[in-house]
C-alpha cells in the first residue's frame, strides 16, 4: 500500500472527520491536501502549537503534555467540532500530540500519541522512538503515517501502511 492508494481510499470513503495536531504529526497535512479529494474528508485541521493555545483548544490547563489522556480529550474536542460542522453521521475526530527530535535540550523521550473517536470506536496508538537516532522530519513522517493508519482503521479500510521501527521503539494500539 503506498501513501497516495491510501488517502485516495479514504478520499473515496463517506466519512469526514476534525483534526488537532501539536507537535509532530504535521506531514499528514500534506500527505491529506496534495490529493485530490481532500474537501469530501477534511472538516477542519487545527494546530493548537502553544501550550496557550492548546489549554484554550481544551478549555482546561494541562498536568501532563504530551500524554494519551491529551490526545483522547483532543480526539473528543474534535469529534465535537466535526459534529457541529456536519451532517453526516459518519464523523470522526483526531488527534496528535508529540514531543519529537528538536534543536534544544528537552527532557522526556520522543513520542507520539494518536486518539480517535467515533460514534464505531476510541482509542489511542502511542508510539516511543529512541532519542537522537532520527531526525524530526523522520519522526514526523512515521507520526504522519501512523495517523493514515489510524484514519483507516476508523472509517474501515483496514488496508495500513507500513511502519518502520528500530528494535528498541514501540508502537502499541490501545482501544477504550
């Protein structure tokens, strides 16, 4: 499966769906918009950057950023959003929140952590790279993928895109 044959499938779907992606995750944007069809899926994509922006995107402050408890009220927040917006009963939100390779000391290890929510299912898939083996644009393009599986789970294509980790990385899924 390649990224293109993906994001045409899920163009094809009748799902629609709100993203909010802080973080890492970014590449998906592009992967979403360069084909064509992106109108039918795309609701809204909002990147609430800050943690400002985020805690006002919440409408709480944060104990913990960058955690699977953030991405499922961001997944919710979305789900809400893609419900005001639509019609269609067949809506999802989605979400991101990473801490990946940056130009300065960060505590904390890179990861990711995508949440979905749908009237089907929710859940979240968290992934953990080893720290200073990749560069950004390489955690963002795994993220990235990692989110197209997600939309497909979601919508029922259940055709995924391959996902390339070292031994000492984790990606687990978890459905609540």
């Amino acid at each position: 499966m390649t990224i293109k044959n993906l994001v045409n499938k899920i163009h094809s779907s009748r799902f629609q769906g709100c993203f909010s992606i802080t973080g890492g995750g970014m590449k998906i944007i592009d992967y979403l918009f360069k084909t064509p069809g992106s109108s039918k899926t795309i609701l809204e994509i909002l990147i609430p950057y800050s943690k400002h922006s985020l805690s006002d995107f919440l409408s709480e402050n944060l104990d913990s950023h960058v955690s699977h408890l953030e991405a499922i009220n961001m997944a919710e927040k979305s789900y809400l959003r893609s419900k005001a917006l639509s019609n269609n009963p067949d809506i999802f939100g989605l979400s991101c929140t990473a801490a990946i390779s940056t130009n300065r000391l960060r505590k904390g290890g890179d990861r990711a952590y995508i949440a979905w929510y749908s009237k089907f299912s929710n859940g979240y898939t968290s992934v953990v790279f080893e720290k200073n083996i990749r560069k950004r644009v390489e955690e963002d393009i795994i993220i990235s993928k990692i989110i197209l599986n997600t939309i497909s789970k979601i919508i029922g294509i259940n055709e995924y895109l391959k996902i390339n980790l070292y031994e000492s990385e984790k990606l687990e899924e978890h459905n609540l």
